[in-house]
C-alpha cells in the first residue's frame, strides 16, 4: 500500500492549532525547508498515524484530523478520522468511491459486508461506552 496523500489538522479554531495543508507523495520524497517550519511534526504525524493503523499506538489523541489518501494496485482507499477531547468525531474508510465504514460522533457505525455470494449488505450498530 502506497500513501499517496495526507493533510492534516490539530486543535482546529484554538491559539494552538497546527495544520498541515495536503502533502501529495511519490516513492521517493524530500522535505526541506526553514528551522521550525513543520518538516519533522509533518514526519511526526505520518509515523502517528501508521502507528495508529498498525495498532502499535492504542491510545486516542486528544485532537486531530486525518484524511489520507492510499493507493494499492488500481485501488484508491481514502481514511478519515476526526478526534477532539479524546472522542472519534468522525470515521470513514473509502474504497474506490464507495464507503465501506463509517461512525460518527454518537457511536453510530455502518460498515459493508460481502456475502458469500458477491453481494454486499450494509450492517449498521452502534458503539457503546
């Protein structure tokens, strides 16, 4: 899997946010720039949220919202998680076009499930603490 893209927000609307505009990525990538401009917070969040996908980092930030773009083959796979004060605001994982999960603030969660048969059924629960 190939990260193609990522942008990136913390603390949005406060003195201490921090964003990061979207960075497109190739195999191969160079940051450069002047002291304290952000190159290493932007490899910072890069290596969070692989940690967070692998499931090394278990705990949850206290803010911040990712929206990534993957490519694998032919496939585009688009993430999306949105946290303030430690509660998922907001969680989509797109697959060329089509969500396949999402929950939402009040614990709401569909994801898409394929049946034997090929066809796909949406399963809608919700989370509770």
């Amino acid at each position: 899997m190939f990260l193609k893209s990522i942008k990136y927000s913390e603390f949005e609307g406060l003195p201490n946010a921090w964003y990061l505009q979207k960075a497109d990525l190739e195999n191969i990538n160079l940051l450069v720039g002047r002291n304290a401009s952000g190159k290493s917070r932007t490899l910072s969040v890069i290596a969070s949220l692989a940690n967070l996908l692998s499931g090394i980092q278990t705990f949850i930030f206290d803010s911040g919202h990712f929206y990534v773009e993957f490519f694998e083959n032919i496939d585009c796979i688009i993430y999306e998680l949105k946290l303030s004060n430690k509660i998922v605001e907001k969680e989509k994982l797109t697959i060329n076009d089509q969500v396949v999960l999402s929950r939402s603030r009040d614990g709401k969660c569909c994801i898409l499930k394929w049946t034997p048969t090929g066809r796909q059924k949406e399963v809608e629960f919700k989370l509770v603490a």
